[in-house]
C-alpha cells in the first residue's frame, strides 16, 4: 500500500518526461508521446486500486486527504485524460492544420502533454483541504487550460475562446482569493477542518464570513459553469479544440464540484450559514437548470449543444449540492459525475470521429448516420439517452440518486423544475438521434475510426450500461467496501 | 421462467441487429414467448404465495436494490397478453422497406420491456424496464411512421418523459414514505409494511397524487391524453398494436399494483377527483371520437376513451370493479390490437383510411369486414366477449361503491354517465363500420384482394383469445382473486 500523495508525483514526473520526448526526440512522429502518455496514465490508474485510504498515518493530512471520494477523483480525473489523450489522437488532423511550423507535427508533442499537468492538478485538487492547497491546484489546472483553450493559434475561433476564457477565469480567480481572504479574516485558518470547528464553536462575525462564503461560490460557480456565471461557456466550448471542450466539460467541471462540496460540507452545518446557503444553492441550481435546458433547445451545432447541456447538469448536481446535509447527497453529485464523465466523453469522441469525415460538428452532419456506421450512432444513441436520462443507463441512475436526496430534503420547487427540465431535455437530445435515425444521409460512406477510438467508443457505451443496470462498483468506490460501513445497512 | 420472457426478445433483438435474418428471429422468440407465457400461467399455483417463479439478483444489497422478478395472477395476465399481442403484431408486420433488422428489434425490445415491467416485482426495476420502450418508440414512429409522424413522435416522447419522472419522483415518495431501517423496493415487503399501517400517512396523499398523475399520464388519462391518439394514428401498425394493446396498460397495472394496495386511504381521498377526471376520458373523448374522419385517429381516441372504464373500475376499489378493470385491460389490450391490425391491412391495400374515401369493402374482403365487426363489438361490449364480462363487473361495482353523503350521489351518477358511453363506443364503431366496410364500393378497389390465410391467423388468435374470456371470464378471474384482494378495502373495512 503506498501513499496517495505518490500518485501525483508519480503524474507530474510523467508529464515531464513527455515534454523531455517530445524536445529531444528527433522522430516527426509526435503520436508516440500521446501513446506513452496514455500507458502512463492506465498505470497509474491501476495504482490507485493499491493506494492506502488511511488518514491519520499521513504527514500531510492537515491539507491533503486520501479517503475514498479523493481516490474516486483521482480516478476520474486519470480516465477523463486518458480518454482526452485517445481523443487528441483522433483529432491532430485539425490541430495541424491550425499549428504550422518548421516540421509537419510541430507543436503536436506538448499539446499531448499538457493535459497530463492538467490531470495533475486535477488530483491534487482531489485531495486538497486546505484553501491555499486547493487554490494552488485550481490554478494548476487553470493556467494549462489557458494554453490548451487557444491551442489553435491560426483559428480565429479558438483565439476568441481563449481570451474569453483567460478574461474571465482570472476574473473568478480573483473573486475565489479575495473570498478566501475575507475568511482567513474571520476565521484565522485555511484549514477547511479548522474553520469548520471555529465556525460551530466560537462567536465569529456573520457578515464578513457569509460574504467570503459567497466570494468563494462566485469563483467556484465560474469553475462548474452554473448559472449566472455561464456566460463564457457557449463560445469558449465552441472555439477551444474538441478535445480541450471534452476535458473542460467534465474534468473543470469535476474539478468545481469537489470543491465546492468539501466547503460546502463545512459551510453547510453550521445553522445560521445553512439557510441562506441553501437558498442561494436553490436559486443557483434553478436558473442552471432553467437557462442551460432552455437554451439548448434551439441549437443547431453539437458542440455548443453540448455547453449548454453542460450548464444544465451543473443544474442538476447543484440540486444535490443544495442537499448536502442528506446521507446521499455526496454520493449523488460524485455518481452523477461519473456518469456525466463517461456520457460527455463517448459524446464527443463519435463527434470527433464523425466530424473529421464530415467537416463539420453540427447536428446536420449526423444526418443517416444509423446507416452509414450502426455502431458509432448506437455509441451516440447511448450516450444521448444517457444524458437524457432513461433508465438502464447510467445518467438515469444519477438523476434517480439527484431526486432522491432532493426529495428526502424536500426541496419541492427544485423537483418541480428538474422534472420539466428532464422533459426538455428529451427533446435536444433526441435531436441528435434524430438526425442520425430519421433523416438520410448526404452520402453512404461509413465514417472510419481507429481502432484505438473505436475500442474506446465501445468500452465508454459498455459502462454507460453496465453502471446504469449495476452501479455498485462506482457505490462501492465511493463508500468502501459494505462490510466496513455497517449503518449502510440499516438504511 | 420469467427470466425467459425478458432475455427471449432482447437476445432476439441483438441477434437480428447483428445480421441474424430479422423476421424469423422476431417470430420465433415471440413464438417462445407465448409458450413460455402459457405455461407460466398452466403451472402457477393458485394456492400458493401470491408470487411464484420468483428469481433475484443483488444489484446493492447495501441499499436493497435488488433485480426481482416474479408473478401472481395479474401479472400472470399481462405477461400472456404481452406474448399474445407481441406475436400477432410480428406476424402481421408487413415487409419492411427500409431498416428491417431495427424495425423489428425495437418492437422486441418494447416487448421486453413491458413484460420486464409487467414481471418486476421490484419497483425500481418495475420503473426501468417501462421506459425501455420509450426510445424504440420514438425511432419506430419517426422512421417508419406515416402522416404526421414528426410531430406525433416528439409528442408522444416528451408526454411520456414528462409521465414517467413525474411518475419517478412519486416512487421515491413512496419509497421515503416508510421508516427509515424498513425502506425497500421490493412491493411484496411493501405491502406488509402498509398492512401493518407502517406508511406514513401524511405524505401518502400527495405521493398518491404523483403516482396517479405520473401513471395518469402514461394511460392518457383525461387531460394528459393528447399524445395518444396521432401517436397511433402515425404508428405503423404493430407499434399501435403493441404500445396501445400491451405499453398503455402499465399505468393501470401500476395502479392496481403499486398505488391502491399500498396507499388505500389516499386513494379514497382522490377518488372524486379520478371520477371527475374519467368522465372526461368516456364522454369528451367519446364525442371527440365521434367526430373522427379517419379510421386511424378514430381507433386512437377509442382506446383513449376506454381508459375510462378501466379508471372506472379501479376507482371503485372493491373486489367487482377491480375484477372487472383487472380483466377489461386484458380485453381492451386483445381488441385494440385487433382492430388496429385489421386498420392496417385496410390502409396498406386502399392507402387511404379517412372515411369518405372508403366504403363497401366488405365485397372484395369479407374476411377483413368479419373480423373487423368482431373487434368492433367485442370493442363495444357485446355479449360474448371479453370486454362485456369486464365491463359488466366494472359497472356492478362502481355502482356498488357508493358511499352516503358523496357529492353528486358521486359513483352512481359516474355509472350512468360511464354506461352512455356504451352508446356512444356503439355509435361510433358501427358508423365506422360502415363508413369502411358497407355502402357504395367505388370501382377502383372492386378487385382488392383479401387477407392472406396466413396472415388471418394472429387476427383470428385475438379474437378466439377473446372469445374465450368472453365465454369462460372465470378461468382469468381466479388467477386475479389475490391480487384483487390486495387491492380492494372497502370490503375488508366493513
């Protein structure tokens, strides 16, 4: 059993030696650095299953935590790379088209190595209990995606995406600091452990902490993409390269949520902060779901149908942050994740494979798919009912645990509007199988992957399936082993 | 057993996807389906537990979420009138143009849904498996559809979307309604909990009120029926069979399963309510099917308007009306079907089903005018059919039911009303009967040629089928009787 804190070490040394590939390699190949990345990644991602979940024995635990939800993160956020990487791969053709120097593949290396940092940082952020460890890992993970947003240096529409997001990231950065300032005023602590006991046990002044409370849900909200802080995430998803889109839909977002429910779980107890957090996490998670539903309605372009349905989930997850204080309310926002993780990635990918053949990413483009190639609209089919929500799919599981916990705490208006939601959401995912099933296509030419893509494709549309039909390898993930948890039982 | 009955069409469906020939893998595990079905319901033990053939897997033991099949006698009758209504609609399926092998693994994979919800005996599962069907049918609607087949499918599935959470967020009420340490899915552990008064009463009538709207929804419950009857009339033919003959009578089955055993106070207190709502179903929508152009939508709206009586009974929650609504959605199911696959055939020769084009067919096809009046009186309750045995019972018992001091003498008047509805299915039957069948043959269609002997058969399997519960309604009602029982109060109060 080793150390937790070794895994990241282990993914930093790995981005290194990508860089180092990548500058002393004298191969025009860069494919090979994404490869290795990807057998590193696996690797580590096998170690975790031999990490030790222990707290106390750690050196570190007054800011960096193992338990299992930070290992399920670490997890999430290596799968999530991995599958960027495999993503990346499928998508060099339109990189090298916008990246032009002295070889035919320049520029190619980093921009495989990069999301390993990010990934990094990412599980760092898993980990992280302490306000200046998780800025620190925030903006690890952050400044990479400043990078990988503009990647595409002679795309218009990437560069607009990746000053947006440069703008107004920095803009949230600074509302999350100043929020963490203003509590380390009241409080005297970063410690997320600390302040917790001084917020239920001394006298401290409400205001000023209620509104670094609120400073650091600014920032954070930003990080998870809910509403009102939505409004770079329809251009800066279009823009930035699909593959940058896929890991900023689910890995930013995963990121956000982690945070945001390790303050929440401190924030939240306490009983004169809990009633006007909830209402404020009630109102966010309505106009979320209101706004990113509505909007995605009338879109015509997949990617930035997909923004939009990013805005809606952070809807969702919200309601069961808005929960938390329910015995599943943590459990419901990190299954949903992971299904959110596994649906907007198989999303992607066939866009990525289907786009490459047909020029473009817009809904049109599908058009007759289910004839060309059966198996790639069946990936797309499941992923779109996925994230509609039906059940036997892992998304419907989500939402099942999303209402659960929302019922349980008796947040009816929330119900309310996630219901008819859900029903809205039928309709601009259905769009999608529409076009694929319904309409015929411009030309009978099956779209090609490779077999890398394909493999990956199958593996995402098997989970969504399996998990949705028998969750409890995730349930177990998250809470331990059954027999270690004994009141389980009895509920 | 029941195992068989879920994994039968889905194998089926994978097998056809991946290149197997589509339409004999189709018929020959519906084929087995019915067998199986058959002899699932010859081997049951009527004096035993109520459910039999029971098989579980642990999906999180932790949580008691368990995949739980079993069956009594209700379930029993759903599971048949599944298996029958599956194979007739797969051998009537015409040639299919174009996606053949998806055309026939979405009606198997509505199929395993519905006999997956019909078997589920966990209410999770209940739940998941209903909704299997949901994206087989918008595909078979938008791709295969005629008419308006756009707008019908967008309908149908939002309807039924909006239905199923709304229906989702009333299991979790009930689900959240019992003590913590007792809280399961499992109906059986359900129903003991409620007989030993352990559901808590305060949230019961608003879960109540879910359950009904959720469920109300997926039957086309009167005002929530607006997707049903252009969802039919643009359905091919074997998806109407199936989704109005088998799909639509999970809400029933969910009612008289789920909702009146396990919250009997809140249903009294919603009873007036789902009578005002009923009424709705049998005489609005009976004039609105009167005033139908076409065979197809006028067919739609009928199976609309007999939701009616089905509520009728249920509502009146004693052991008669819930016989009778327990048997009329069988016989409903069995004549729906029917006359749908007859529509078919008539609309594939004269492609043409609105009422002032047709007329006089019964000349060059008497086969198809027999069986069509047959439906259609077995549709509006003649004797000798199914549909009078059920309908009958449903009528003594509501009538029954009164209770003093009810509004409106409540359930009395409700029966008047609900037995002019007789009427008016008679009405509209017979003036469709002969808007199609009677009258002046215009010369173009003098030489349309009957239905094949082969394809005659699952029609006249449908009708024999209804016939024979016509004849013989007690064969079906003992396998009901416990599960009735579970259902009913009144008699067990007084």
């Amino acid at each position: 059993m080793m150390p937790a804190i070794y895994l990241e070490a282990i993914v930093l040394t790995l981005g290194v030696l990508l860089v180092l590939m990548e500058a002393f390699s004298n191969s025009e190949e860069k494919t090979p650095v994404a490869w290795l990345g990807i057998v590193g990644l696996t690797f580590v991602f096998i170690l975790t299953f031999f990490t030790a979940n222990d707290l106390s024995a750690s050196p570190y635990s007054a800011f960096y935590h193992a338990d299992f939800r930070a290992i399920f993160f670490k997890r999430f956020a290596l799968l999530t790379t991995i599958v960027v990487l495999v993503l990346s791969i499928e998508y060099r053709g339109v990189v090298q088209k916008y990246v032009f120097g002295s070889r035919p593949q320049a520029g190619l290396g980093e921009f495989y190595a990069l999301p390993v940092f990010t990934c990094a940082g990412l599980m760092w952020m898993a980990s992280a209990v302490d306000f200046i460890m998780i800025f620190v890992s925030l903006e690890l993970v952050t400044i990479s995606f400043y990078i990988l947003v503009a990647y595409m240096r002679r795309n218009a529409g990437s560069l607009e995406a990746g000053v947006k997001y440069l703008i107004l990231s920095a803009l949230s950065t600074g509302f999350f600091v100043y929020g963490i300032t203003w509590i380390y005023g009241v409080t005297g602590q970063t410690s997320l452990e600390k302040i917790g006991a001084i917020l239920l046990g001394l006298k401290v002044s409400h205001g000023p902490l209620l509104f670094g409370f609120m400073l650091v849900l600014t920032g954070l909200g930003f990080k998870i993409a809910c509403a009102p802080f939505q409004i770079w995430v329809p251009d800066v998803y279009q823009g930035a390269p699909t593959p940058v889109t896929a890991f900023l839909s689910v890995g930013s977002k995963a990121a956000g949520f982690i945070v945001l429910m390790r303050v929440a779980e401190v924030f939240l107890p306490v009983p004169w902060i809990n009633h006007k957090a909830v209402t404020i996490l009630v109102a966010l998670a309505a106009l979320s779901l209101l706004y990113g539903n509505l909007a995605a309605m009338p879109q015509h372009n997949l990617k930035r149908l997909m923004a939009y349905s990013s805005i809606a989930h952070a809807g969702y997850i919200l309601i069961a942050v808005a929960c938390i204080g329910s015995r599943y309310a943590n459990i419901a926002v990190s299954f949903y994740l992971a299904g959110y993780l596994l649906m907007t990635l198989l999303t992607f990918l066939v866009m990525a494979a289907v786009a490459n053949q047909a020029g473009g990413d817009d809904i049109v483009h599908f058009n007759g798919l289910g004839k060309r190639s059966p198996y790639l609209a069946f990936a797309m089919l499941a992923a779109m009912a996925s994230l509609a929500g039906i059940p036997l799919t892992v998304g419907f599981f989500g939402k099942f645990l999303i209402f659960y916990v929302a019922y349980e705490k008796g947040q009816f208006l929330l119900m309310g509007i996630g219901v008819l939601t859900v029903a809205a959401g039928f309709y601009y995912y259905f769009k999608v199988v529409r076009a694929m099933y319904w309409k015929e296509p411009a030309d009978d030419t099956p779209v090609r992957t490779s077999p890398l893509t394909g493999a990956t494709i199958a593996a995402l549309a098997f989970c969504i399936f399996f998990l949705g039909v028998y969750p409890a390898p995730v349930i177990r993930a998250l809470e331990g082993p059954p027999s270690d948890n004994p009141r389980l039982l009895a509920r | 057993m029941l195992n068989i009955l879920i994994l039968c069409p889905i194998v089926a469906a994978i097998l056809a996807l991946l290149g197997a020939p589509a339409r004999p893998a189709a018929l020959l595990a519906s084929l087995i389906n019915l067998v199986v079905a058959l002899l699932a319901l010859f081997q049951y033990d009527k004096t035993g537990p109520a459910f039999q053939f029971v098989s579980e897997f642990g999906i999180l033991p932790e949580w008691r979420l368990t995949y739980l099949v079993g069956a009594d006698g209700l379930s029993l009758l759903m599971l048949l009138l599944t298996a029958i209504v599956t194979f007739a609609a797969v051998w009537v399926t015409p040639a299919v143009a174009r996606l053949e092998k998806q055309f026939y693994a979405c009606l198997l994979f509505i199929s395993a849904g519905a006999m997956g919800a019909f078997a589920s005996v966990d209410l999770f599962f209940f739940y998941a498996f209903h909704e299997l069907a949901l994206i087989p049918t918008f595909l078979l609607i938008g791709i295969w559809g005629s008419g308006d087949r756009q707008s019908a499918a967008w309908k149908i599935t939002i309807y039924l979307a909006l239905g199923s959470f709304i229906l989702l967020l009333g299991l979790i009420g009930l689900y959240q309604s019992v003590p913590v340490a007792a809280r399961t899915f499992d109906i059986r552990a359900l129903q003991e909990l409620a007989a030993a008064g352990k559901i808590h009463p305060a949230s019961a009538n608003g879960v109540y009120l879910l359950l009904l709207i959720g469920f109300g929804i997926l039957i086309s419950l009167f005002p929530f029926h607006t997707w049903a009857p252009k969802a039919y009339a643009s359905a091919p033919t074997p998806a109407a069979m199936l989704h109005a003959g088998v799909l639509k009578k999970f809400g029933l089955y969910g009612l008289l399963r789920v909702a009146l055993p396990l919250l009997p106070d809140a249903a009294r207190h919603w009873t007036h309510l789902l009578i005002i709502l009923l009424i709705g179903n049998i005489i609005y929508i009976g004039l609105v099917t009167i005033s139908q152009k076409r065979l197809d939508m006028m067919l739609g709206y009928s199976s609309v308007m007999h939701m009616g009586y089905i509520f009728l009974g249920i509502a009146s929650l004693n052991t008669l009306g819930l016989n009778g609504a327990a048997l009329l959605m069988f016989a409903h199911g069995l004549s729906i079907a029917a006359l749908f696959a007859i529509a078919g055939q008539v609309g594939r020769r004269t492609e043409t089903l609105a009422f002032e084009d047709l007329g006089g067919l019964a000349k060059p096809m008497p086969f198809l005018g027999f069986a069509f009046g047959l439906a259609a009186f077995a549709s509006i309750g003649l004797p000798g059919f199914a549909n009078f045995a059920s309908e009958i019972l449903v009528f003594f018992g509501a009538f029954q039911s009164h209770v003093a001091g009810s509004p409106f003498f409540g359930f009395r008047l409700a029966t008047v009303l609900a037995l002019w509805g007789v009427v008016i299915s008679a009405v509209y039957m017979l003036r469709a009967y002969k808007a199609v069948f009677m009258g002046e043959l215009p010369g173009r269609w003098s030489a349309l040629p009957d239905l094949k002997f082969s394809l005659r058969l699952p029609i006249v399997l449908l009708l024999a089928t209804l016939l024979f519960a016509g004849f013989c309604p007690r064969v079906f009602l003992a396998f009901l009787a416990p599960s009735v029982k579970a259902a009913s109060f009144r008699e067990t109060l007084s």
